[in-house]
C-alpha cells in the first residue's frame, strides 16, 4: 500500500478483518505545488466545466481510499440507494471513502461521495436523508454553480489556460484548492430548504420513508455538542439551522400521514 500524506481534514463496521489498510483522513490537499497556468480566458463554458468535474471527481476517488465492490461499506450503500437513479436528468453514482471524518458530499455530474466513518454513526434512515439533501442541491444545479464560482475564484484564480477548447489539466495543487473552496462553500437559506424539500420528494418517489430527511437533522442535532472537539464542525458548519429543518420536515410527513420508521422510534 502506498504511504498517502496525512492533510488537514475537513470535511467506526470494520472494512475487512484481515490485510486492511489503515483508515486514513479525507485528503484535502496534496503538498504539491503545480506550474502557475498563464491566462487566456477567464471564462468558462459548459462543456469546459464539465470536464474539469469529471478530472476533480477522478482526483478525489484516486486520492482518497475507496471501498472495494465486496467491502461491506459498499454493499450497505449500494442497498441503501437502490432505485436512486437520476437526479432531474443527472445520473448518480455513489462510493464510500474509508476515511475517519465525518461527511458526504454530492458533485456536479451526480457523484456521491459517503465517508465511512459517517456511516459508522447514522442509521440508514439518517444517511438516507443525508444523501437525500446532498442530492437536492445537484438537482437544483446548486453544486454547478458553486463549482463554477471555486473554479473561476481559487483553482483557476489566475486563469484558463487552453488550447483549441481543450481545458488544460489541473495541478494537485490546483484541484486542492478548488476542494477547499467548494468546502468552504456556504448555500443560502433558501437553497437548503428547496434541497431539504427535493430529497424529501425524491426519497419519497424512490419508495423510500421521507422521514430520513428529519431524522438526520436529528442525529447532526444530537451530535452537534462535539462539534468543536470532533471532525463534525464542518459538516455542521455548512448546514445550518438545524431545528428549523427538522421541524419542517417532521410536519411534512405527519402531515401527509407517512409512519415513522420503527427503529426511530425506538430509538
């Protein structure tokens, strides 16, 4: 197994028994410093972006430990999102990163990114709403948009070089930074209410219980106390207002007469 540098991170089921590689933190940014990309352009077409999309999504999945097909993370996950298809067009396809922070994030082109270590601590129901929320903001274009404002402000801050519109590839140093940006990225009030509704929606149309999107809120609730001493703070950080969220959709699905799951209410 190659030694990875251990970065600053951002963002408990055991892999395998046996020869498993240690679990390492999420890699936000590689020491690596690249050539500084003269400009030629500064702006940025769909077709552009959306190959800049697919190399950040391969540069993540390279540089962060993915869990096997057969690892047991993969199989939960692979049966929790059964009959998630498409987002408003967008194919999704999901992965878990054997890392111990605690997250999940959704790109532009679909790719759903579940860190283990979160799925160590959320019920199925929590990680559904979870992914469900992820997912109303790249249906929602949000994720677009915000991936075109990191590109044009960090990682290409000095400009598109390109050739016969061909974009250039990006350094690791450049896809760090354009990581970072999109980290610290913060959606309006709005745009989490309007995704908090569309996976509310969207789970609901997949034959899943909507009640995963409150439940969620609950648990990030319940864990919210140790945000400061855990690596939850950044996960909490861009998801705020969290009571008046789960509020709403609790009512929601009392409302439209939707039971609680029974382990949650055993819970």
């Amino acid at each position: 197994m190659k030694n990875q540098k251990v970065m600053k991170a951002v963002f408990l089921l055991v892999c395998l028994v046996l020869a498993v590689p240690s679990m390492a933190q999420f890699n936000l940014k590689k020491a690596i410093s690249g050539a500084t990309k003269m400009a030629k352009a500064v702006t940025l077409t769909d077709e552009q972006m959306t190959e800049y999309v697919k190399e950040y999504i391969a540069w993540m999945d390279e540089h962060n430990q993915v869990c096997a097909d057969d690892n047991p993370y993969t199989i939960r996950l692979k049966k929790l999102t059964e009959g998630l298809g498409d987002a408003d067009g967008i194919p999704l396809n999901f992965k878990v990163y054997y890392v111990t922070d605690v997250n999940a994030f959704a790109c532009a082109d679909g790719s759903v990114r579940v860190f283990s270590s979160l799925m160590d601590i959320m019920s199925d129901e929590e990680l559904l709403g979870v992914i469900g929320h992820e997912i109303g903001h790249v249906a929602h274009r949000d994720s677009k948009k915000d991936f075109r404002t990191a590109l044009l402000t960090s990682a290409l801050k000095d400009g598109i070089s390109s050739q016969g519109g061909k974009v250039a590839a990006l350094t690791d140093s450049q896809l760090g930074d354009l990581t970072e940006a999109l980290v610290n990225a913060r959606y309006s009030q709005k745009q989490e209410c309007d995704a908090d509704d569309y996976g509310y929606e969207f789970l609901k149309k997949a034959g899943k219980n909507p009640w995963a999107m409150a439940l969620s809120f609950q648990k990030l609730k319940e864990l919210q106390g140790d945000a400061k001493t855990s690596k939850l703070n950044q996960l909490f950080s861009t998801h705020p207002d969290l009571d008046l969220r789960i509020e709403r959709m609790e009512e929601r699905a009392t409302g439209e007469g939707i039971e609680k799951p029974v382990a949650a209410v055993a819970e």
